[in-house]
C-alpha cells in the first residue's frame, strides 16, 4: 500500500478487460486538494496520454491519475488523443474534478486502439473501489512484462513518501518503458514538485539501463497534498527531498532488477573523471554495451569490453576525456586493471549482483548507474511480444 501509505492517498486496481483476465487499470487520487508535477519521456514520438497530460498539467494542479495496461495508446493518432481525453473526463465526472486535474498513463502495445468502451467502464469501477488500502491494488494493475509489483516508502519524520512503478524492458536513460507515481503528505506549493522530482529522476530513473531503448509512454508523477500538517523549514525540506530520493531510487532498482530475463544486477561507479558529466556518460555507455551485458550473463569478467565502452563513451560532440595509462578498473573489488596494465586477477562473479568501479584518474568527477545483463530470456520475451 506504499502509494497509499501517505495521509489523504486513495487508490484503487481492478480488471477492465483491456488484456487477458488480469488487473489492467489503476487509480490513484489525493482527497485533500494536491499540487503536483511530472517527468516525461524524451522520445520524439509521444503516446496519447503523455501529450494529454502534458497539456493537462499546463492548466491545472493533478488531483487524481489513471493508469490502463496492455495498450500504450502511442501512435493512434486523433482517436488516440480524442480516448485520453475521454478517459480523463469520465474520471473527473465521477470524482467531481474538472478534466484538467486528471493525469493520464498508459502502457502497453504500441500502434493498437485503446479499448475504450472497457476502460471508461473500468475508470466507474475503479473510482468506486478508491481506499487507503488500495495502493497494493493498484501497483498489481500497471504491470505488463513484470514478474510483480515494485513499491518504496520512506518515512521523513513527521511526513511519508510513496511510491509504485512498473518496468522491466524498453529501459533506458532518460526514462523508459517506466511508469511511476509517488505520493506524499508532506506540503509543498505550486511548481515546486516538478522541480522536485526532476533532482530526484535526474540521479535515479535516468540512471538506469535494461536494454538501452527509450518508449513512448513513461512518466513519473508526484502528488503532494499536506495533509501531515507538519511545519516546513529547511531542516524538513532537507528531508523531503532525500525521502523522495530514496523512494525514486527503490524503485528504480527494482525495475533493473526486474529487466526482462535478467539474472545479473550490474552496479557501475565511475570516480576520477575531470567533470561529472563525463562521468554520466562513461557510465551510462558501459551499462548499456550489449558486450558488457552478455558477459555480465555468462558471468564472465572480460574488463577489455568495459575498456572499450568507456574509451567510447558519446560526450560534448566527441568522446569523454580519458587516458588508458591512468584508468584503473575493478569487478566486485578485485582489481583487474591497474593503471594502464593488467593485474592477472580473475575474479569469480557468482552473486546476483556485479560491481563494477573505473577510476579514470583525471579528476573529481563521478557518477553511478544500474544495469540488467542481457540473456536469452531477453530475445524471447520480445520477439513474442507481440505474437
């Protein structure tokens, strides 16, 4: 019940039948009035709801956001926009907003026509079943290739923050195939959530990779409503702030975790580069090298694949600053290359976890970032996915 686990949270999941005989749509809304932001992807090509939303969120504070599996409702077009619409408008009628307080999500397949007739009848249902209680509920509902529901909390001291997601392919930096809503009791104005949770996707969400794509579709949306009553000052602002942080960063972790087959979690630390910028993308081309992952899979320590990815690593028009008589680099603590030469060493990687650390030795820059290796299970979950 973690996105309910804040005070004047409500949410709700049930079976709309938009795929087979499953939780497929998922509600959640603040009692007390809320403000509120949200991230988008980055794709160029935009689901329905995303743009919907999007506009939604120009005009209004988010009192409430609905969520449909199965169907992305991304590349269909008018209809599509003209089904978000719907979606939101029925859900406002029933919770007495106006249309403009409603966050629409989906994910799914993209290219097919949302069902609407059973997500409108879905939407009634679900806005009559809306509890406390219903945040397990609801996190169940948004699930699509998952092997199960990903929830995070975090108590601030006198504030809450909640969170759901779901994701397991078409992960990437700079979000994915993700959906996230968080929730918390703690007060903030208007403006402020968006730019909130934008520091916290920044070091969590944009720092993961399953299978280096990017969709259509993900988002991750914060609602705030007060409702604690606790005093703010810089103390507590403090506070919220790594609460929230660490909500967006359980959940992140569960998704690589959850990658579509995977069976290895690859934690890379870069230190030592001349900016941390740099560092970002040194890590983000090592967690995303098809090379490092089938190794991480076979679990095989071949740091010549990290070398390359990080000699590699797209920066500034060129690659990130690097010199190999300085690079040092280690899987789970035991150096592998030390400063331009190799150590002999050949560890045994037999955790379900796989650290690797490069110190590039030209500066203070550093970053982190999560990735899935990539298996069999991987190719076969998605050349059937559709079929």
């Amino acid at each position: 019940m973690s996105v309910t686990v804040a005070l004047g949270f409500e949410a709700s999941g049930v079976a709309a039948g938009i795929r087979r005989a499953s939780p497929d749509l998922a509600l959640v809304r603040s009692v007390p009035r809320a403000v509120g932001g949200a991230v988008w992807t980055t794709n160029r090509v935009q689901a329905a709801p995303v743009e919907v939303s999007r506009r939604h969120l120009e005009l209004a504070e988010p009192q409430a956001v609905v969520v449909n599996a199965g169907v992305a409702n991304a590349a269909t077009g008018a209809a599509g926009i003209a089904d978000a619409e719907a979606t939101a408008s029925v859900l406002a009628g029933r919770l007495g907003l106006a249309p403009e307080e409603v966050v629409v999500l989906s994910t799914g397949v993209i290219g097919v026509p949302l069902p609407l007739e059973r997500v409108l009848a879905g939407v009634e249902a679900a806005a009559l079943t809306l509890s406390s209680e219903g945040g397990d509920a609801a996190a169940e509902a948004i699930l699509t290739t998952d092997n199960g529901p990903k929830q995070a909390l975090a108590d601030g001291g006198g504030f809450t923050v909640g969170g759901m997601a779901k994701g397991a392919g078409m992960i990437h930096p700079r979000l994915a195939t993700m959906l996230a809503v968080v929730t918390t009791d703690y007060p903030l104005e208007p403006g402020e959530p968006a730019e909130l949770l934008r520091e916290a996707v920044d070091a969590t969400f944009n720092r993961i990779s399953v299978d280096g794509e990017c969709s259509t579709n993900d988002a991750v949306v914060l609602l705030a409503n007060g409702a604690s009553g606790v005093s703010r000052d810089s103390g507590s602002d403090a506070r919220f702030a790594d609460a929230l942080h660490a909500v967006c960063d359980g959940l992140a972790r569960q998704i690589v975790e959850d990658g579509e087959g995977a069976t290895v979690l690859l934690e890379i630390r870069v230190a030592g580069a001349e900016t941390d910028e740099e560092a970002v993308a040194v890590a983000r081309r090592i967690a995303t090298s098809p090379l490092v992952k089938t190794a991480a899979f076979g679990r095989d320590p071949n740091w010549g694949r990290v070398l390359a990815a990080a000699g590699s690593a797209p920066w500034n028009g060129s690659f990130a600053r690097l010199d190999p008589e300085r690079l040092s680099v280690a899987f789970d603590g035991v150096p592998v290359f030390e400063r331009g030469a190799p150590t002999g060493l050949a560890p045994s990687l037999e955790g379900v976890a796989v650290a690797i650390d490069l110190d590039l030795g030209l500066g203070a820059g550093s970053a982190g970032y999560l990735a899935s290796d990539l298996t069999y299970d991987y190719v076969r979950l998605n050349a059937e996915y559709t079929t």
